[in-house]
C-alpha cells in the first residue's frame, strides 16, 4: 500500500469522525431541547398544582369560618334562650333556692319569714 492510499484512508477516517462528532453535537442539541421542554412542561404542571392546592386551602378556610360563625351564632342563641328562662323565675322561687342553699350552709340559722318585724 501506498502513501496516498494510507493518506486517503487516514483521511477518510478523519472525516467519519468529524461527522459522528457532529452527529453527537446534534443529538445533544436535541436532548437538551427535549429536556428543557420536559423541565418547562414539569414545572408549568407543578405551578397550576400549587394553584390548584392554594384554591382549596382558601375554600376549606372559608368553609371552616362560615361552620364557626354559624356554631357561635347558634351558640348565642342558645345562651339568650337559657337566659329569657331564667329572667321568667319569679322572685318568689329565686328566694326559696337562695333560702335552701343558706341551710346547707348556715344549717339552724336561716330565718325563713320575710316579714321583719322592727
């Protein structure tokens, strides 16, 4: 074989391995396209998860405000009613338990009577 036929292969050689260096140069283009898209894509559907998370904590927080405000209001109502029953007692009944309840302190030494004779 001849210097020009090692040169021509030498050469051709060379070239193929330029254009697989090329080759891999473009392959690696396309995959870090590829990539970037698929990070892009990711993170797009991370961000409307977020949203999608924030949108409901908001609604649950809602939801949980509006339940407390009804609790307290039938809360309220509640205590107000309890309270119109107790403005109904007669003085004569509020002064039969106060008596009673002075016994179980003071046994023996409650006066009962009302009337105060001066």
């Amino acid at each position: 074989m001849g210097i020009a036929v090692a040169d021509e292969l030498l050469s051709a050689v060379i070239r193929l391995e330029n254009r697989i260096q090329q080759q891999l140069q473009q392959e690696q283009a396309r995959a870090d396209t590829w990539l970037a898209g698929v990070r892009a894509e990711q993170e797009e559907h991370a961000s409307q998860i977020r949203q999608e998370l924030a949108d409901e904590d908001e609604r649950i927080l809602a939801a949980a405000g509006q339940q407390d405000e009804q609790e307290a209001e039938a809360l309220v109502a509640c205590e107000k009613q309890y309270c119109r029953r107790l403005e109904q007692i007669s003085d004569q009944v509020l002064l039969e338990v106060l008596r009673r309840q002075l016994l179980r302190i003071l046994p023996g030494q409650v006066d009962d009577h009302q009337d105060v004779q001066s």
